[in-house]
C-alpha cells in the first residue's frame, strides 16, 4: 500500500497527501474561482449533514412520539441538543445568506439569499423559544434541511460551472515550454515571450511548438487539437505557419519566430475568458423578472401566514409560510441560462470556433441569412491552372510553352506564379534558369529562358513587350487568363480559377435545410462570381464589390431576411463583418478581421458554419427549455406550498430537484458520442 494514496497535481506537479479531508483543505484554500468555490461548498456540506442527521434522527423520534414515552426529560435534552446542532448549521450554512441578503436590502434588492436566510431563522428561532419555553413544537428539521438543501444546490451549480469552464478554455493553466533559439550559433532556452522576431527557434520530434512562426528548415506532422479542434495531424513544410501550443509528431522544425505578443494559444484563452464574463442578453431579462418573483412570493408567504392565523392555525400558517419561501428559492432559474451557453460555448472552442460570448451565441441562434466573401472563404485563394489555349502561331509546342512560362515565373512570388510553376512541376518537367528577370507590378514578368525572351501576365501589357496580337476572349468565361509571349510572339493563354473548397456546395445546402440562406459578396467581375456561386448552390451574390459596399450590401440583407451573419477572411472584409448582426473571422483570416469579428473559425473547413449556427440553436432551445420548466415549477410550487400542502423540508428537497433537472438538461449539449473531427462529443 503506498503511503501516499491521496494525490493532486497542480502545475505540472504532483502532490501527496495523508487523507481525503487534507485533499478538501488544499483545494479550498489553494483554489480560486468556480473550483475553490464548489471545495468549500462541499466542505461546509459535510459538516452541515452531518449535523443535520443528529437533527432529523431526534426530530423523527419526536414526531412518532417515541422521546415522550421516555419522559420529560429525555424531551429536554434532545431538544437542547437539537439547538445546538442547529446553531452550527446556522452558523456555517445561513450566516453567509444572512449577509449577502443584508447586502442586498442595503441596496434595495431582495435576493434569493433573503428567502431562505429569513426563512430558516424564522424556523430555526421559533423552535429555540419553543425550547427554553419547554414547548413541543419544534421545526429544527425544516429549518436545517432547507440550508442543507439549498447549499447542495449551490454545490452542484458550482461544480458543474467548474466542469463547463475546465472544457471553456482547454490551453487555461498549460504552462509553454522554454523555445530553444539560436543565439551567435549556439542554442538558448528562453521565454517564449522573450524570442524576438525574425530570431530562430529549434523544435526536435515530439515536442511542443513555443512560438508562433513560419517553418525555415524540415517537415513535420503537426498536431494541434487544442487550437483548432482537428484531430488529423497537419503536414508542415518550409514557408508553412505553425503556432504555439501544437507539437511537431514525427519530425524537426527550424521556425522563424514571428515575435507576434499574443498567439493563436494566447487569443483562445483570450476568447475564452472574455466569453465567460460576457453575459447573453436573456441572462438580464431573467434577472429582472427574479427582482420581481423574489417580492411577489414573499408577500404571498405573508399573505398564506395571515390567512392561516385568521383560520385559527397559526401552526400551519407558519409552515405555509416557511415552505412558500423556500421552494419559491429561483436557483433553477438562475443557472437556466448561465450553465447551457457556458457548456455552448465549451463546445464551440472545442471545435476549433471561438465565440466572444454568450451574446454572440444567442444572436447566432437567430440567424437568417449568411453572407461569405468569395476568396479565401468561400474558394480556396489558391488559383490553380485548368486550361492552356495555344495561340495559332505558336512559335513552340505546348510542352515547351509551358516549360519556358514556369521557368520564369519561378522567379515571380505571384500567386498565379506560384499555380503555373506548380502546375508544370506536377508533369514531372525539370524548369529551365531563367535570367535579366524583370517585373512589372501589377502586370506581368519577362526575361529570359532558354536562350528565347519570354514574357508572362496581362494581354493587355504585351503590346509594352513588343507583343502586337488583338486580346481573346477566353478571361470573359469566369476565369482568369494570363497570356504567355516567345519571342514577341503570342504563344498562348493559360486559364486559371480560384476553385471553391470541396465542402462549400455541401455547407450551403446544410445552411439551406436550417432555411438559412446564402449570399455570396465579392470583390470580383461577375462573370467570376457568378461561375462561384453556380458552383456552390448559391443563387444569390453580390460582385464588384468595394470594401465599403460590401458592408452596405450585408445590411441590405437584414430588413427583407433577419438577422445576417457575415463569413470572411481578409483585411477588406473587416468592414462587412463589423456591419452584420454576427461576423465571423474564418480560417487563416487577417488580424483585422479577427478582432472585428464576433467568432473566429481557425478550422478551414466551411461546415463549421451551419454546425456552429446548429449549436447556438441547440443552445438556447435548452435555455428555453429551462427557463420554461423553471418558471412553471416555481409557479405550481407555490401554490401547493400556500396551501399549506407541502412541509418546508420536502419544499427544500423539490427546489434541489428543480436544479438537478436544469443542470442535467443542460449536460445534454456535452453528452453524446464523438465524431471524427472533434476533440469533444458531438450534439445528438
């Protein structure tokens, strides 16, 4: 048997302890937040119960008037211990009530907390007079299990917060690892918050990344669950971005620390936090309706009490009275709202979609139309080659046009570069040097290749080439053309698209069985978008768009269709996404836009659009579904408890209930089996 049994890791480190009650000792007093909240509940719980149950074992023996057959002095004594018991109970359990409640009258609010306070001094110092006066009637039980009750109920809320918070934030407490950087030849350990731009850091196989930056040297599978909610490791390569927080799996990495402050870890956690704090706008419409439940069932406590007397049962009237406040306690209505979008929220992070709060969850849920921008979104925003169209007079074959075309443009860093080089290498065709390379911004590049002059780019820059042929009509088919000249000689025209990701038609036609609908906005001819939006099952699109029509374009959208939640990735959609009701920063988007944003997708996948939207619905149809069961329990309680129905100790044992049912109702978001692709359970 080890000699520590008992152990607790904080920090990375492991602890041992002697017994359980020293494991509830640090966890109180070495917790903060809903964690030591929810250890000190528990403490004070097993304490209060304990105490309790001599309470109720003496009260039963009272009822079935066991005690009196005993004699008077056996009466006596259970009583006294009765009191003292009770005393304590009072002490752990309804002293703090009693001062959250004197803080709440001081500021003219009545609070939960004046309810059941008031409630079970009442109980508990009518049955301490009736003890000194030697009288019978004695409530010591009711007015003990309705704290006990309604600090288990505080326990629960407590600890599943602290349950839904440790899933809120998965990168919360981890601790980065030093960054082994390159310094006069020679590797340092330092703070990742340490390592400036530009500065080189070593990541050997299966470590953890501790900055932010681009892959000088090697190749690796990275995983980075934690970031983006992909189970699937990435492949990363030199000029690939990697982030802290992820590990490299099966190779070494040199990165170039992109000496950014806050990482993509750091911006999660940030995410996070903000998310937690910020309250959904129906958690205040609760609220205001609490401030006038908590008044309204006090004066029907009074009104039962009163009622009862005037019937010449004062007795019951108390019991009434006593049972009215304490099943009335709103604990379920309290944690309706609050537990479900905590959970909502753990489970969007958990998909790799951070949403700034419980707000932004509740308007998504009320979406109506969603508007994407066209690259990068929408398309890939990487143009690949579909076609090559030969010019007549060709002075070459195609093979060799194109040998010579990528041989120069190797030299160019355009993305349309990049697609013909990476097009012509796919045949397997080594690339010539090319030479006296110059580019034209914005136009085109020439040079030579091959011993043979060739330039590529525009049609319309040819002619400044030495090019005379009149322009085709092949950029007028919804692509993008680039022309290619030998030897002053038009030899051909390459046509590229940006081509949509293979999900988009499958995510408009998911948003389109919700009876959401599409709109594409982009800046592109329209030709070109129209093509997109044929391609993806979007009848609706916007092209030629500005950045500063863009945004009028999504307002638009809202007084014919409701609420409009804007999907884009570009420093020119900031604009658009401030103006929709939800903007939504998606995949690699740029800084800008992610902090205009009210979400970030770091997933470049477009089903994470309608699953999101999917998940604020599912949310807030449990927060209906709570408040709905909270409110109609409360109302029905109320009654059966005025009409003198129901004894306060099963009055408190129902409002515990209540909040069981809230809390469990709530779980459901979190509970259900796990699909490929997330790092927490599906939504059934």
């Amino acid at each position: 048997m080890p000699a520590h049994p008992y152990q607790e890791t904080a920090a990375g480190e492991t602890l041992s302890f002697c017994c359980v009650g020293c494991v509830l000792v640090y966890r109180v007093i070495g917790s903060a937040g809903e964690g030591g909240r929810a250890d000190w509940f528990l403490a004070k719980l097993g304490l209060a119960a304990l105490l309790s149950g001599n309470v109720m074992m003496f009260q039963s023996l009272t009822y079935f008037g066991t005690l009196d057959a005993l004699g008077q002095e056996a009466v006596r004594t259970s009583s006294w211990i009765m009191f003292f018991c009770s005393l304590a109970i009072f002490a752990l359990l309804g002293v703090p009530m009693l001062r959250i409640a004197l803080r709440g009258l001081s500021r003219g609010r009545l609070t939960l907390e004046t309810l059941i306070g008031f409630g079970a001094l009442a109980a508990i110092g009518y049955s301490a007079a009736q003890t000194v006066r030697g009288g019978h009637h004695l409530y010591y039980d009711s007015g003990t299990m309705v704290l006990v009750f309604v600090t288990l109920g505080q326990y629960l809320d407590a600890e599943s917060r602290r349950r839904a918070l440790a899933l809120l934030s998965p990168t919360m407490g981890r601790s980065r690892r030093l960054a082994r950087t390159l310094r006069n030849n020679e590797e340092v350990m330092l703070a990742p918050d340490t390592v400036s731009a530009g500065e080189w850091v070593r990541v050997r196989a299966g470590e953890e990344i501790p900055v932010d930056g681009t892959v000088l040297e090697g190749s690796a599978d990275v995983h980075e669950p934690l970031l983006t909610g992909e189970w699937r490791p990435r492949l990363v390569a030199t000029g690939d971005p990697v982030h802290a927080g992820s590990t490299a799996v099966d190779g070494a990495l040199t990165v170039c620390a992109s000496g950014v402050a806050e990482t993509l870890a750091d911006r999660v956690e940030r995410f996070a936090i903000e998310a937690r704090d910020r309250r959904a706008p129906i958690e205040a419409t609760v609220d205001r309706v609490i401030a006038v439940f908590i008044p309204a069932v006090m004066l029907i406590a009074i009104c039962g009490f009163c009622l009862w007397g005037l019937a010449g049962d004062w007795e019951r009237g108390f019991q009434a009275a006593l049972a009215v406040l304490v099943v009335a306690c709103p604990c379920a209505l309290g944690i309706a709202t609050p537990m479900a979008t905590t959970i909502g929220l753990s489970r969007a992070i958990g998909r790799g979609c951070l949403v700034r709060s419980g707000a932004v969850l509740e308007t998504l849920s009320r979406v109506r139309v969603v508007a994407f921008d066209k690259t990068g979104t929408v398309t890939t925003g990487r143009p690949m080659v579909r076609e090559f169209v030969s010019a007549p007079a060709a002075p070459v074959g195609p093979d060799e046009i194109l040998m010579l075309a990528a041989g120069l443009e190797q030299q160019v860093s355009h993305p349309f570069a990049r697609a013909i080089v990476a097009s012509v290498l796919a045949r397997g065709v080594a690339l010539p040097a090319a030479t006296d390379v110059r580019v034209t911004s914005g136009a085109g590049a020439q040079g030579m290749v091959s011993g043979r002059r060739v330039a590529v780019g525009k049609l319309s820059w040819l002619p400044s080439c030495g090019v005379r042929s009149p322009p085709t009509s092949v950029a007028e088919t919804g692509s993008s053309a680039v022309a290619i000249a030998i030897d002053e000689c038009l030899a051909g025209e390459l046509v590229l698209d940006d081509p949509p990701r293979p999900e988009a038609r499958a995510a408009v036609a998911e948003l389109d069985r919700m009876r959401i609908s599409s709109h594409l906005v982009s800046g592109d001819r329209r030709a070109v978008v129209a093509r997109v939006a044929e391609m993806i099952g979007c009848m609706d699109f916007a092209a030629d768009q500005s950045p500063t029509d863009k945004p009028i374009s999504v307002r638009a959208l809202r007084p014919a269709r409701g609420l409009v939640a804007m999907v884009g990735d570009g420093v020119n959609d900031a604009p658009a996404l401030g103006a929709a009701d939800a903007g939504i920063a998606f995949g690699p988007a740029a800084d800008l836009a992610r902090e205009t944003a009210d979400v970030t997708i770091l997933r470049e996948d477009l089903h994470e659009v309608p699953r999101l939207l999917e998940l604020a619905r599912k949310t807030f149809r449990i927060v209906r579904q709570n408040l709905a069961w909270a409110f109609a329990y409360n109302s029905v309680a109320v009654l059966i408890a005025a009409f003198g129905l129901l004894r306060p100790v099963f009055a408190a044992a129902a409002m515990v209930l209540s909040s069981v049912c809230v809390v469990a109702n709530s779980m459901r978001l979190g509970r259900s089996a796990g699909s490929k692709g997330e790092t927490t359970p599906a939504i059934r």
